[in-house]
C-alpha cells in the first residue's frame, strides 16, 4: 500500500478511539430527543446544531429535522443554531425528554447550506472551494431535450456546446478548460451522491466524412422536473473524495424528495415550437452551369442568370419543429415514511422531417426512519424508455444538408420531393436526383436520405439506489449505499438500393448495433461531528467504494459487398458481414478515501482528503494504483476585523489538490483477437509497462463577499491546473515490428479567473429585481508534450486542408490549415493563369475555445406578474467552416453571386513577375480557392456571439380557497436572436462533443429558436 495513504489512514484511525474516549465521559447522562422547525412554516430544519451550554456536548438535526442528544442532569440548558435563523437558549424541564423547537428566521441570512462531495451538505461558509448552485426553478424556466444545455450561460467556468445532432443529442460541458489530449474531458454527474454513468453508447463523430452518430449522452435521460437543485464542483479539491472520474470536475445533482405533510400533486407542461436560425446565404442570380453558361448536367451554379428564379429550397426542406413535454410528480408522507413519484413525457420533433423523439421518464423515490430515527432507508427507481428515429448526422456522408444546400440554385427542390422513381428493369424503386454520378458522391436527395437512409433507435435505461444510514451515537454514522446503472440500445440505418454507391453498393446496406453498458456502484461511509472543545469541531469520514462498468453487445455491418436481395434489412441477406463483439468489456475502480474538516470558533475552517484508487486498466503496468491528496483554508475575516457593518460576511480561500485519472481500458497489455469469422486482427500497437495514471494538480484562491443584508454578493476565483503523465501513442521503429507504442509525457496548463456577482437590486412588497453576472477567463496553454511527440493531431490533416493539434506554446483547440503563398508586402502570389497560390504548410490559424465568457441574468416580479432574461456571450476565439467552402466552391453562396455582380473578387495580390493584381475572376477564384481543398485561412472566421439565450413572460393566478394551490402560465422562448454573431453558423453548435472536429462546421444542422408556452400547476 501506499506509504502516504497508509499514514494518513494511521492518523484517521486514531480519531474513534478518541471519539470513543469521549462519549464515555456521558454514559451516565439522559438521552433527549427533538425536533427543529421553522417558527412560520413548520417545515423540519436540516444541520442545526445543538449544543448543551456550558460543554463540548452537540449534536445536529438531520434530513427530518431531528436530533439526539444527552444531556447531564445537572446542566439542562440547549443551544440552538443554524445558518438564516435566530439562535435559540432552551432550558428543559425536570425529566423532560422530547422537545419541539421553533427557529425564527433571521432579517439578514448569512449563509446557505450546499451539497457537496459524497451527497454531504456543508455550510457555504465553510468551503474552502468554489462552488455553485442552480435551483431545479431555474433549470426549468425553458424547457430542452438534455438537461446540460439548461445550465448554459447561468455558471461561471463552465463551457457547454450542444451537438448538432437534433433532440436526443448529447452535449458538451467542459469546466475549467481541457485538461486530456487522449482522454475524456467531460464532467462527471452525480446523482443524490452517487456518480452515474455517462458514457455515451456511439462514441462520438471524429472524421469530416460524417457517418457515424452521435449516441446521445445519459444525463440527457434526465427527467429535470424531478431535480431539486444542482451543484456545479469547479476544481480538483472540490471534487477529490470522488477520486479518477472527477478528474475535470462534477455536476451534483439533488433530486426531489418526499415531504412530510399533506400530500402534494404537480402538473407541468411545456409546448414550444422550434425553426432553424442561422442558415447559409444563397445567392439566385445565377444558375446551373459553369463558366458562365448554362448546363443542365452541370453539377455547380456558375451558369448565366436565372433570369429571377428565385427558390428558398432550404424552407421547402425544413420542417417547424416541436416539443411538448409534460410531467406529473406526487408528493408526500408522514415523520416516518416519504414517498415521490413522478411521470413525464417528452415527444419532440426536428426541423429535420422524418427526425422524431418520444421518450418516458418514471421515478419513484422512498425515504424511511426506523428505531426511533436512527435509521433512515432511501431507495429509488429510475426507468427511461426512449425512441428516436432519423438523428441527423454531420459530414459529407448521409447529411442531407450536402444535397439541400449545393443544388443548383436554378433548381427547385420541390421537384424532388417525391424522392423515388420506379425502376421497372429492377423492379424497384430507386432515388430520384438531379445527379448521382461517380464522380458526385456526396449529393443525395434531402428526402431520399430522411426516409430511405434512415435510422432507428430504442434506448431503454434503468437507475436503482438504495442506501441505509444508521446513527450508532450523536456523533458518528454509518452509511452503505448501492446503485445499478444499466442502458440498453438497439440502433439500425437501412440504406436502400439507389442510395449513392460509395454508401450502399448495388442492393444497400444494412447496419446493426445492440449496446448494453452497465455500471455498478457501491460504498460504505462513516460519518464523524464532534466538538473537540468549545471554539474547535471536527467532521469528517472515512469510507471505501467499488466502481464497476460492463460493455457488451454486437455491431454489424453488411461489408464491402451490401445486402445480397435489395432492401431486404436482416443479419443473414449479405454476403460480407462484418460483425465485431464487445462481451465482457470490463473496467473496476477500487477506492478508500478519507476527509477531515475542522472548525475554529466558526470562522477558520482546515479542509484535508486523501483518496487511494486501485484500477484495472493499470493492470501490468508498474503501478497498480495512485494516491492524490487535497487540502484547503478558509477564513470568514468579518467576525474577528472590524469591518463595516453594512458587511455582512468577509472571506478569503484557497487550496491545493492533485486528482489521477487512469488509462483507457485494454491499453496495457497488447493482445491480438480473433472474430467470429476466424479472422485474427493483430494488435499493431505496443504498450509499455512504464506507463503511469495522468495527474492534474490545481491550486485555487478565492475570495467571497456579501453585503448589505445580503443583498449583494460577491464570487470570485482565481486557479491554475497542470494535467501531467498526458497518454500519448506515437510511432515506432520497422524492427520492433508494431506500428505504435505509448507514453507518457506532456503538460497542458489552464488557469483563469472566474467572478460571479449577484444583486437584489430592488426589493419591496410589490416589486423585486435580481440580477446576477457570471465571468469566465481561461487560458489553455500547452507546456510541453515529448521529444518524441512534437505535436499530436486530434484531427488529422485530410482533403479539407485543416487539422486540430497540439504543439508546444500552443493551446488546446489550436487549428491549423494552409494560407496563400505571399510576398515580403503580404501581397497574394497569383500565378500567370490567374490561380491564387496556396501554402502546403500547416500554419496556426486560430483556437476554437472561448477565452472569455460572460452571462447576465435577471428575475423581474411585480405583484403577480414575472419576467426573467438571459444574455450571455462566448469571446475571443476561431471556428472554421468548411460548409462555407463547399458553398463557394459550388458557386451557390451569396458572396459568389455579390462577386460575380462586382465583376470579380477584390484581392490585394501580385503576379509572379511583380505585376499587380486588384481583382480575380469569381468563379477562377473560389474554384481554387474554396470546395474540398480550400485555402483553410478563408474560411476561419471570429467565434464570439452575443445571444438572448432564455426568455420567460408569466402570471401567477390568485386561487386561494380552490382546488388548485398554485397556478402559473408562461411564455417562454430560448436562442430567439443573437445581438452579436460573425461566424456564417452558430460556433456554439459542435459536431463532436468528443476531443476531435472541435470549431469545425461541416454541414452540421443549424441551431434553433424555440418559444412556446409553459403550464405549472399545483394540488
């Protein structure tokens, strides 16, 4: 084991023998029992403190709001504390053992409590971290498919790109920057403290072909009407105790609850409508040909002019979207038992026809106490049942964009609609196109590749937690907690004959994916609160958990050769199957950890964590596992300093972490394989027993104000993180007869500074406003990578003349291309036949993250009406689009048409013999300029958008003494328009959510506009 984890586990083990110590200095007291509540409302209060004045003796209430504590005969006096209420002095009665208490709430509420690591709930005060929360109100106001995409905007240091891949797609959320070269970037979700699954069941699409599919991710599943808030873990020393998988971060999720009570039923209901925005301009002036004359074979619009045809093709094609949601949720319960249930639909259509979702959420959720409230039970059960047909795919390959948009501008698409003709030497029917030649292989009729290319999903996932907590005395717990996570899919595309044969041969093409991942999860925690003296307390915990995925299931394609009888879709109809098996894809984290957390006199406050993982994919390397420690300060400085009055908490923190993060599976050992077919697959790549788990240290300084009775508060973070051991494959030498081998090496940087500002800028009986700003700055740099790994592609470099790659001094998202051949004045070299010179080197063109970000949101309430905004801008960084390229390649975009109007393009450029050159014809000029092979550098362009992200118009109904408690209506709309955008797409959309194609358009689906209205109803 580990020397520094066996010494930190020594130290720990020394605090219950002492606790032990302790407690026996009150075996001769009485036991009282009681209850906190709110003076007004009744409700049970969670975490006060009790304290017996006069001794170290204290206890806390729980999630019921109950407490034990003992109490010595002679000393009968409580204290009773929480954070947002009075403090309470109770003397208690001869003999008296059950008390009720009630806390009036304070006029200046200094503190919230939070949920942390593990599901524990801590003071905010008492974070020696950054965090922050988003209520389930907030994440509710604008309905989407993924929950994910509701935080965009609303949390500083977070970045959230969402897939162009339609309702159902998965998203991407970066904190902190990228930390990995080859391995996951994405967060981590935990559900009600225990981490989930996020794995999505397809991977993700990493080539500009396009083809394969974006999976969707499972926190997509996620019902966020059943959400109670969420906490956003920022950094390393926040998200520690959850060890390798919180390497960039975690999103807790808290779901909602029972309550003790009369029984509560909510309706809600979201109907929105969605229309593409941000489509290409097309010129309609000129028609199909080239070189300016007319050709009805011709495949580009460089013809003549169209005389005032004049088609909106891309409307004919695009359909008005659509997404209702509703969902029912009851509520209820009494001291012992709780129960929630909830149901909800989502039935969701793309502006893509033929793009459909429906999807099911059950949740049923029971809490319960036993042996006089020593033990509490929770359980849950999770079902999904999702259906999705026809999910749009990105790249050249099955995107009916690629049709839609280069047709030639003098054709209308109506005339395709109907997208099939009857072949009567075949008898079947076959696409109908303006062209499907060889020479052509990316064009295919929009309709044709939405219902005769078309593909289907059934995804089913099933999440049960169970835990058990029993308090053995007021000062310890115990807590063992389990969770099965299982997702299951059937995926298929049925290519029918007549499909381009590049995609399908002569008959079509047939593919199959049935996908099982599970994950299980298990630990056992105990809990210790104790006082050490009357200014000094001590929480903390030591447990040991179990992570454990499973991968199985079958792909299969029909091979080179199709389907043998056309459009018949079965495994056996080919003749070259191609099917690989996945059984018994297996990974294991096996973990201890331990975190201490002391209190002086309630204003300094000492974190300490240390965790030990032991993981599978470092089996036959040297280490078999990695121990990474963490430890922070804060100190609330108002107590103590004499500041003024209108201060209403003052602190400063920081800390230090170091979080592993383990090697992708299969990767130590090189193995060879054999499939179904007998054929052997050799394992080309050599991996060394010297590798070593990748380590991310972080340092973090913060500090947090709050003023004005609370009215104002103030966030704001500075951190730097360093993200070693990167795993790396490179190329190795003919004699040792692989073609790869691995490493470790590297060191990518990111440090920035996060502020969040918050203002109840008016506050009064009839009218409120809050508004808040979110700031994000991060710079990505990359320190080194190896002598043996110069730079390292995340894109390779291909026909489209650009790719995403490290290098050192550069940064993460770096994209790189080829630019024009230019003289010492900057002058383009334009050769004697009028052909502008381009440059086969790759240069640095530009970097695809956002450095700075900024969100402004705002809750207006005036008697019964409310309002709420949000705007929020991404800044300073490059996207390319090579959908533009095509565009003017193909002569259909609207700069061709302005150029050909102008008489040519306007270039600052120069012959070889030194002649000036002002201006080149249009069609000479983006015919080598742009298409497949363009000059990368023109079609870079400024990422940064300015948008009104959310807005929300509503009435609450006055209905006391009705059958209803609560009613309100809103009108809602999200992404309605964009004050700043100069990109020809919108940069947020992201055809990966992987690693790889980051910035870069290629015939991605346009963002969209959503509004509609919203129905909450409560009885």
């Amino acid at each position: 084991m580990n020397n520094k984890l066996y010494t930190t586990l020594k130290m720990l083990s020394i605090v219950p023998t002492m606790l032990f110590s302790a407690s026996l200095l009150h075996a001769q007291s009485s036991q009282v029992k009681g209850t906190v509540v709110d003076a007004k409302s009744k409700t049970p209060l969670v975490g006060a403190t009790i304290k017996v004045l006069g001794t170290s003796t204290a206890s806390s209430t729980d999630s019921k709001g109950t407490f034990q504590i003992n109490v010595d005969d002679k000393n009968r006096v409580l204290n009773i504390s929480t954070i947002g209420y009075e403090n309470k002095t109770v003397t208690l009665g001869p003999g008296e053992t059950t008390v009720t208490i009630s806390l009036d709430e304070q006029t200046q509420q200094l503190e919230s409590v939070v949920v942390t690591a593990l599901g524990i709930s801590r003071a905010q005060k008492s974070l020696t971290y950054s965090t922050q929360q988003v209520s389930g109100d907030e994440l509710n106001k604008v309905k989407s498919t993924n929950l994910a995409n509701n935080l965009n905007g609303k949390v500083a240091g977070v970045n959230i790109a969402s897939s162009s891949s339609g309702p159902g797609g998965s998203a991407k959320v970066v904190l902190r920057g990228n930390k990995s070269a080859s391995g996951n970037n994405q967060v981590l979700y935990v559900v009600d403290g225990v981490p989930i699954n996020n794995q999505t069941l397809a991977g993700q699409p990493d080539n500009v072909f396009g083809g394969q599919r974006d999976g969707g991710d499972p926190i997509a599943m996620i019902n966020p009407e059943d959400v109670e808030n969420i906490s956003v873990l920022k950094g390393a020393s926040a998200a520690a105790l959850y060890g390798s998988q919180a390497a960039n971060g975690v999103i807790l999720i808290t779901t909602k609850s029972g309550k003790q009570g009369r029984t509560t039923i909510n309706f809600s209901s979201s109907a929105q409508i969605e229309q593409a925005v941000s489509t290409p301009k097309f010129q309609s002036q000129y028609g199909q040909g080239s070189k300016g004359k007319n050709s009805n074979t011709s495949v580009f619009s460089w013809g003549d002019k169209t005389n005032g045809a004049n088609y909106d093709n891309v409307g004919e094609f695009f359909r008005t979207g659509s997404n209702f949601t509703n969902s029912l949720t009851l509520s209820g319960g009494n001291e012992k038992n709780q129960t929630y249930f909830s149901y909800a639909n989502t039935l969701a259509k793309g502006i893509l026809p033929e793009n459909d979702l429906m999807r099911h959420n059950f949740n049923l959720k029971e809490s319960a106490t036993f042996f006089d409230d020593k033990l509490t039970v929770e359980a849950s059960a999770n079902y999904i049942t999702q259906k999705l047909d026809n999910a749009p795919t990105s790249g050249f390959y099955y995107s009916p964009l690629v049709g839609l948009y280069l047709l030639p501008r003098s054709l209308n698409i109506a005339d395709y609609k109907t997208y099939e003709k009857f072949n009567p030497s075949r008898s079947l029917n076959e696409q109908n196109w303006f062209t499907l030649s060889d020479d052509e292989t990316t064009q295919q009729n929009p309709w044709w590749i939405a219902n005769r290319n078309s593909t289907r999903s059934t995804r089913n996932r099933l999440l049960l937690n169970g835990s058990a907590k029993y308090k053995i005395a007021p000062w310890i717990s115990v807590q063992a907690r389990g969770s099965v996570d299982r997702t299951s899919e059937v995926w298929d595309r049925k290519a029918y004959a007549g499909t381009q044969k590049i995609l399908a041969r002569e008959n079509g093409a047939y593919s199959y994916t049935n996908t099982t991942i599970t994950q299980q999860y298990g630990d056992v925690v105990a809990n210790m609160n104790f006082n050490v003296s009357d200014k000094l307390q001590i929480t903390g915990l030591v447990g040991t958990s179990i992570t454990d995925w499973k991968t199985e299931g079958t792909d299969f394609t029909t091979g080179k050769d199709g389907l043998k009888v056309p459009n018949q879709f079965f495994i056996q109809n080919t003749t070259t199957p191609v099917t690989s098996t996945l059984s018994a894809n297996r990974r294991q984290l096996q973990s201890v950890f331990a975190s201490a957390n002391l209190a002086y006199d309630n204003w300094i406050y000492l974190d300490l964590t240390a965790r030990n993982d032991w993981s599978s994919t470092l089996a036959f390397t040297g280490t078999k596992s990695f121990f990474y420690p963490s430890a922070g300060l804060g100190i609330v400085l108002n107590d103590k300093l004499n500041l003024p009055e209108f201060v209403n908490m003052a602190k400063i923190r920081g800390s230090y972490a170091v979080v592993g993060n383990d090697l992708p599976p299969y990767t130590s050992l090189l193995t060879n394989t054999v499939n179904p077919y007998a054929v052997l697959t050799v394992n080309d790549i050599a991996f060394l027993k010297t590798l070593k788990p990748e380590k991310t240290k972080s340092l973090e300084i913060g500090t947090e104000w709050r003023m004005w009775n609370n009215r104002l508060n103030v966030d704001v973070t500075y951190y730097k993180t360093n993200t070693t051991n990167q795993f790396f494959k490179v190329a190795a030498s003919h004699a040792s007869l692989n073609k790869q081998y691995a490493i470790n090496a590297g060191n990518i940087q990111n440090q920035g500074i996060e502020a969040l500002v918050s203002l109840d800028a008016i506050k009064n009986d009839n009218f409120t406003w809050n508004t808040s700003v979110n700031f994000t700055y991060n710079k990505n740099k990359i320190i080194e990578l190896a002598d043996a790994v110069p730079e390292f592609n995340l894109t390779g470099e291909g026909r489209n003349n650009f790719a995403s790659k490290l290098e050192v001094g550069g940064s993460f998202g770096d994209i790189y291309g080829q630019d024009f051949v230019r003289d010492n004045q900057g002058r383009i070299i334009i050769s004697a036949d009028g052909i502008p010179q381009k440059n086969n080197v790759y240069t640095k063109l530009g970097n695809s993250n956002p450095i700075w970000q900024m969100g402004w949101n705002n809750s207006f309430n005036y008697k019964n009406f409310n309002l709420s905004f949000l705007i929020d801008g991404k800044f300073n960084y490059d996207v390319m689009s090579v959908t533009q390229s095509l565009l003017d390649g193909y002569g259909v975009s609207k700069v061709t048409g302005d150029a050909r109007a102008n008489g040519g393009v306007i270039v600052n450029g120069v012959t070889p013999d030194g002649k000036a050159v002002t201006k080149v014809d249009a069609e000479q000029w983006y015919t080598s300029t742009a298409g497949m092979g363009p000059v990368s550098s023109q079609y870079i362009y400024d990422g940064t958008v300015v948008r009104l992200r959310e807005l929300t118009f509503g009435y609450d109904f006055n209905i006391k003494d009705s059958f209803f408690k609560k009613l309100r209506v809103n009108a809602v709309g999200r992404n309605l328009f964009y004050i700043s955008k100069k990109a020809p797409f919108d940069p947020e959309v992201t055809m990966s959510t992987g690693n790889a194609l980051s910035g870069v358009d290629i015939f991605m689906m346009p963002a969209t506009r959503n509004y509609g209205l919203t129905l909450n109803a409560t009885f």
